[in-house]
C-alpha cells in the first residue's frame, strides 16, 4: 500500500544531509520498529512517513546571499542554511561541529607543512553533489594523487546510524570515488591518532585504483 492510500499518523522530519543517506530500506525497518512500539504502548499510529525538513534562513536571507557572492560568508555548500554567522568557520568555510573542523585542519598542517607543493591535497568541506537517485553531502573529500577520496567523520551518536553509513559509504564508492573512509569519535579526540588516521587515508588513497 502506498503511502497516499494510509491515515498518515506521524513524520518523521530529517536534516537534508541525514535523510540523503536514508535507503528505501533503512526507512522500512524504522518504519516497522515505530509502528511495532506504536501497538506495544497503544499510540494507534499505524504509518509513519519520512520527510527532509526545510532550511530555515531567516528574515536576513537577502543580506546572507550577498555576503556570500561578496566573499564575507562561507563559501563551502554547508549542510544547512545558516541564518547567522556559523560557530565553526575558518578560511570561510562552514563546519557542523568541532571535531570536523579539528580534522580540518589537520588535513591542512598536511597540505602546508609535511607535502610538498607539487604534490599535495585539496580539501573541500561540505560539497554538495549529486550521485544516484540522491543529493548527498559528504564530510571531507581530499583530491590527492589524482584520485578522489570522501572522509567521513563520525559523531558520538554513530553506532546507532551505522546501517545508514554503510549503505552512504557504499553509495559514494559505487558513484566514483576511489576510496572512502571513516575517522572515529576516538580518532577526533586524540590529535597523534587523528594525524595517523588522515596519513593511512592519503596512502590507501594513493594506492586505490
């Protein structure tokens, strides 16, 4: 039955960036956990439906664009729309949170201080960017040695999401990208282990294909 044809009892409302990455078949098993919970506690919520919330930019949104078109906001296609000046910003580009831009940076001490400069990486936070059937929002993706890679950082709630990012992962190396890989909650918090992370990731980039 098709969701026109149910009393749609309850929607469940995502990020952009999170409900790109939810598969058909990640909605239908949370989809029978609500509904089988809904009947346990007799809520009577028979369907649940899932939907991408919309950006909330604010009154100022004319004032935000011509920031950005004249170089005083972030220039990365960030996420969400960010109705005041971000938490997170450096080299006018966004970050959701602390951590990714802990990794941030660690990616440029690389590029500026250990590689030479005619064969370093670019670092792009945050792009947008189509891939099969969906708009999706990697984390990080590094261009080294003529090949593309997608780092993912992961937030301390990642184990509960973890169907979702393995399917998300699969989807960025099916649509080209010649390595993808995860930098753990444990890895953003302990600089050494942070640093040996991203350099495993530049070899096994380096080394793919």
């Amino acid at each position: 039955m098709t969701p026109q044809d149910q009393t749609l009892d309850l929607w469940l409302d995502f990020d952009p960036a999170d409900f790109a990455g939810l598969s058909e078949s990640a909605q239908d098993d949370l989809r029978e956990v609500f509904v089988r919970v809904s009947r346990r506690l007799a809520y009577g919520i028979d369907w649940i439906g899932f939907r991408e919330t919309m950006p909330n930019v604010g009154p100022d949104w004319r004032e935000q664009l011509d920031g950005m078109l004249n170089g005083n906001q972030p220039t990365n296609q960030a996420r969400r729309a960010m109705p005041e000046t971000p938490k997170f910003l450096e080299d006018c580009l966004a970050f959701t949170n602390a951590g990714a831009m802990r990794v941030y940076r660690a990616l440029k001490h690389l590029q500026e201080k250990e590689l030479p400069p005619e064969e370093t990486i670019s670092i792009f936070p945050l792009p947008f960017g189509r891939v099969p059937g969906r708009t999706c929002a990697p984390d990080i993706v590094v261009a080294y040695k003529g090949r593309a890679g997608v780092l993912e950082i992961d937030s301390p709630h990642h184990r509960v999401r973890r169907a979702v990012d393995t399917s998300r992962d699969h989807l960025f190396r099916d649509a080209g990208f010649a390595f993808v890989d995860r930098i753990t909650v444990e890895a953003v918090d302990d600089p050494e282990e942070l640093m040996a992370s991203l350099k495993r990731f530049l070899r096994r980039l380096r080394e793919s294909g």
